[in-house]
C-alpha cells in the first residue's frame, strides 16, 4: 500500500505494492495491531485509524571537543527506524537539527551540522522561539494541532545537557549554544497535548527518550502526565557517554557500546547493541521495555577493563525508566 509517497510491506510478504491487510490505512498491519494493541494493553486499536507521530532532536555545540557527530547519527538512525523500520509516515516524523559554525583548532570556525539546507530528512531548526525559521516550539504546536486520541508520539531528545535543561542553538548566532530548559519544552508539550492534572489528553500514548547529561528527572517528569513513558540514557548528575573510541560518532545507550578486557599483550572487545540497534521492525517487533533493556545493557558495559588492575577505562551510564509497566506493553 501507500504510505505518503512509498509504497511499503504492512503484510511483511516482502511485496511492497500489494493489497495489503491494513483495514484503516494507517501503516499498521491488522494483525500486528491486534496482537500488540488494545486487547493486550498496547495502544493500537485494529478497527480505528492510528497516527504516529515523533519528534527528533540533535543538538550540537560550537566548541571543537563538544561537538559530537553522534547527536546527528544518533538521530538521523532513529529517522530511519521509524520511518524504514516502522514504516512512520515521513511527514508525521518532525527532524529538527541545525548547522553551527564550529571554532577549529587554528581558532578560526567552520560550518558544521545538518539542517534542511543539507539534509532534506530535516523538517526545521534545533532551536526554541525563533521568530523567523521552523522550530522545536514549532513543531510541538503542529503535531497538537494533528493528532488525535488514538495516536502515538515518540520524542528523542539527544544533546548535551544537565538536570534542568539541555541545549540547542541560539537562533541569532551559530557560534552560540541556547538553554532549552526541560521545564519549559515539557510545560510547551503539557499544554499542547494535554494529559497533565485535570487537561485530556490529544494522544493514546506517548514516550520520550532522552539522551543527555543528567537526564534522569526530565524522564521521570514526562511521564508523570497520562499514559507516557519517560526514559533517560543516565541518572541525575551523571554523565552520559559515547561508545568508547567511537570519536565520538556513536551513542552507548542509543546505538552501541564497547567492553573492553585488557590482558597486557593484546584487548578483546565486545559490542553492545543499544537501544536504537535492538528494536525490531514492522514484521518482527519489539517493545519499548525490550530497547531500554538492550541500551541499559549497552550503555553499563561502556568500559575497558585491565585483568590485573580492574577497570581503566569507564564511560559507564546507568539509564533509568519511569513507567515500567507500561512500556512491556508499548509497541511503536
């Protein structure tokens, strides 16, 4: 069947312009519909038409040791989970990143990032209020205006960060990072879509995953409105990693780790696969409980270890999960 402009497999036969089994066109097999969905506490109801929505954001840094490739590949993979592995509408997938002028080793700067200009995945800017391009404010606004009672959204936060905020790109100098603080996009999401205190909520269920420093009471905070789940990629005040000697290109929690066993002579190393790397597909899906179980996995074996000295290397992240239940079962 159609979904936008792709034609795509929602009866996983491997024919993608078939008469598929997808009685409400909405991109979601009957039968994956019936078994991960209302009847089995999922979110998902067979008979009526349900839209998934997400919202992603990379964020970045002007400074030439904070600006990792990760935040980009991080969620430029999520994209194409959803949109390839899960077969999201792309016009439902909101990508929002940004170029920065990055300061290089000899002190002068250079453009560095992806945003619409370059990348035509990305919808609009990293930023908050600007008065002049398409922004996370933005995007928020539209998917409330869009959705529905019976649909989905995942937001991916992956950034630098701390506790009360992380950062996006100060919309009137791209030299410069700009505050988001959490209380202010979630206090945005709140109002938009309701599900806090005594609001209705516009959606069936919602998740964000979060992947910052000291990201831990974002998550929680998120999923105390209505059916949401809330994620981090570590607890407060503690770090989030990459993958080591990754040169910072690749999440732990999201994508992959590395363990390390140093026996003096020679280093034997495992990979993890993380949370974006062991989430299934369409035709062979996995739960949300089942991703952050494989990025705890990923992201608390981020380590070198020295057989005869202990651990010499450690970019260990211990991710935490507010609503547990609720996410063995929720499917995307």
């Amino acid at each position: 069947m159609m979904i936008g402009m792709r034609m795509v497999d929602t009866d996983c036969d491997e024919i993608s312009n078939d008469k598929a089994e997808d009685m409400t066109r909405d991109g979601m097999p009957t039968w994956y519909e019936k078994e991960y969905g209302v009847a089995e506490g999922g979110w998902q109801h067979p008979y009526l038409h349900n839209a998934r929505y997400a919202l992603l954001i990379a964020g970045g840094a002007s400074d030439k040791g904070d600006f990792f490739p990760a935040f980009w590949d991080s969620t430029k993979e999520a994209y194409f989970k959803l949109v390839e592995g899960y077969q999201y509408q792309e016009e439902n997938v909101y990508m929002m990143s940004s170029r920065w002028k990055v300061e290089t080793e000899d002190s002068s700067y250079v453009w560095k990032g992806h945003n619409s200009t370059t990348d035509n995945i990305v919808d609009g800017e990293c930023m908050w209020e600007n008065n002049q391009e398409f922004d996370i404010n933005d995007a928020i606004r539209m998917i409330g205006k869009r959705i529905t009672k019976t649909d989905f959204v995942y937001v991916q936060i992956y950034s630098h960060g701390w506790t009360s905020a992380f950062i996006g790109r100060d919309p009137d100098d791209p030299n410069k990072g700009k505050v988001i603080r959490h209380a202010t996009f979630q206090e945005e999401i709140n109002r938009v879509w309701g599900g806090v205190k005594s609001s209705d909520k516009k959606y069936a269920r919602a998740i964000m995953v979060i992947d910052t420093c000291s990201s831990e009471q974002a998550a929680e905070s998120f999923a105390s409105g209505k059916d949401r789940i809330g994620i981090s990629s570590t607890e407060d005040e503690k770090y989030s990693y990459t993958k080591i000697g990754s040169d910072n290109r690749y999440s732990a929690f999201l994508q992959e780790s590395t363990e390390g066993v140093n026996y003096g002579v020679y280093i034997s190393y495992t990979e993890h696969p993380g949370f974006l790397r062991d989430f299934g597909t369409i035709c062979s899906p996995r739960s949300i409980y089942h991703a952050y179980d494989h990025g705890y996995n990923a992201a608390t074996n981020n380590y070198i270890y020295w057989v005869t000295g202990g651990i010499i290397r450690d970019y260990r992240s211990w991710p935490q999960i507010y609503n547990e239940d609720l996410a063995f079962n929720t499917y995307l």
